[in-house]
C-alpha cells in the first residue's frame, strides 16, 4: 500500500514542482512585495498609495467596465452558437478553423488586424466613404469600443469551444426521451439541456472573465492606455515597469486577482443553487 502511495506521488510530482515555480512562487513573492517596502519592512503603504489615489482607484470600475459586458456578450453569443452544433454540422471543420483563428494568432494580431479594418483609414471607414453612407470616420478603436469588441472577437472562440465541449457530453437520450413525452423544443432546452449546461456555463464564464479582466493587449492598442481605457493591468505595468515601483505594482496585482476570485465565487455560488434544480430534469 506504502509503494503504491509513493508511486502515485513521484507520478504527480513533476506537475506539483511545474505549478510551484509557474505559479505558486510568483504569487507568494508577489503577496510578499505587496506588504513590504523596497527595505523589506512589513507595511500597508503600497495599497494606501493605490486606494487614495482616486487615478488609480477608478481603473477598478473601468476594468469591470469592460470586461463584464465583454464576457456576458461572449457567452450569450457562444450559447446558441455551441447549441446549434452540439451534434455535428455541415462545414463544422471549416466554421472551427475560423473561430478558432483569433486564439492562434494571439491579441496583439488580432487587434493589429482590427486597426487595419476599423480603424480611422481602416477598410471598413473607407468603403462606407466611398459609398456615402459617412462623411466622418466611424471611431470604432482608441476607445471604449474597440476595446470591447477586441475582447470579444479574441474571447467568443473560448467561449464556444468550451459549451461546445461541455453541451456535446449531455446524454442525447435524455433528449429524445423528452420528444417521445410531447416536449417541444424550448421546453427541452429549458428543462432539460440547460440546467445540465449550467457548470459548463459557469466555467466558461469564469475563464472568460479573468482573461478580461487581465486585458493589457487590447487595452493599450484599440483604447486610450493613459485615458478612458486604462485598466488595472496598464495600472500594474505604469508601477511597476515605468516607476519601478514592484511593490505598489504587487498590492495593484493582489486587488485584480481579489477581485477575480470573488466574481469567481460569486459565480460558483450561482452555479450551486441553479445545478440543485438542474439535477432533477424535467422539473416543472
């Protein structure tokens, strides 16, 4: 029993040392410099330096600005999308090599590609010119706007792929049973795919949440990084990179990764009470 024990520790032990150096260690380094001056000494100066500032302060609500509505508008999007080819469509190959292209040329391309289509002198400007439907610009980057729609056109494939991956494992039969019984189509979806579909929800809402709420690409090519734009992670960056300050830049990075775990939580905490009922399907 004993050398089963240890085998299946050495088993996991290259995956505890990789999550310990890529991820554990910086984290406790970083919760360490957040409570400490640039002596080492323990203080609470580095988090007083980013509440009192009201500069500072206001990128919590820009961040939560975009990337909530960024999130909501993926996943809302992904839903019906995921639904619709949960099993199997004509040109399915075709449709994922398109949507997963945004994730394999990264956020910088994709929001490079973004400038060169809707930008001022972008393509899109320029036809809607030529045809006369504008005689100014549209302003769809350097603000609020573009950086939702990068988030968006980057976040949507994560989205799908994940309620893809996760409607695709509901039992089918549960489905043709419920046709058998007389339910139409909404009803099955209602009662019977959806409270099923709630944690694949969840999760994907979480992942897509933290990966805009960590938005620095984007932010600072489609938006105004020193303006209306300016999130928490350009926030981190100014302290610590430009100021080299890394230890008001660690307190910044602790409050975004607080303020993640909650909504996080928060989610978790939905996701419980809906699956409850979600457990008995076809619950009236």
């Amino acid at each position: 029993m004993k050398e089963e024990k240890h085998i299946i520790f050495l088993f996991f032990l290259p995956s505890i040392i990789f999550l310990a150096v890529l991820f554990i260690y910086p984290f406790l380094y970083g919760f360490y410099l957040s409570f400490t001056n640039e002596e080492g000494e323990w203080t609470l100066e580095n988090y007083l330096t980013f509440f009192k500032d009201p500069w500072e302060v206001r990128t919590i609500w820009t961040t939560f600005k975009i990337a909530l509505p960024a999130t909501l508008i993926s996943i809302l999007l992904a839903i019906p999308f995921s639904y619709y080819m949960r099993h199997g469509i004509k040109g399915e190959r075709l449709i994922s090599f398109f949507l997963i292209l945004p994730v394999t040329l990264g956020t910088v391309l994709v929001a490079e590609g973004m400038l060169s289509y809707m930008g001022p002198a972008g393509w899109l400007n320029q036809f809607l010119k030529a045809i006369g439907i504008i005689k100014e610009p549209l302003r769809l980057t350097h603000n609020y706007t573009g950086v939702l729609l990068g988030l968006i056109i980057h976040n949507f494939p994560y989205a799908l792929l994940m309620l893809l991956g996760y409607v695709s494992g509901i039992d089918p039969n549960l489905e043709k049973a419920a046709q058998i019984l007389g339910a139409d189509g909404w009803y099955i979806f209602r009662k019977v795919i959806f409270p099923l579909w709630v944690p694949g929800i969840a999760m994907a809402f979480s992942l897509n949440f933290v990966m805009a709420f960590s938005v620095y690409p984007t932010a600072v090519l489609l938006g105004q990084p020193s303006g209306p734009t300016r999130v928490m992670s350009i926030s981190v960056f100014h302290w610590a990179m430009e100021k080299f300050n890394f230890n008001v830049g660690s307190a910044i990075a602790m409050v975004m990764g607080l303020i993640e775990l909650i909504v996080i939580l928060v989610v978790m905490s939905l996701r419980q009470r809906m699956f409850k009922g979600g457990s008995m399907v076809g619950k009236a």
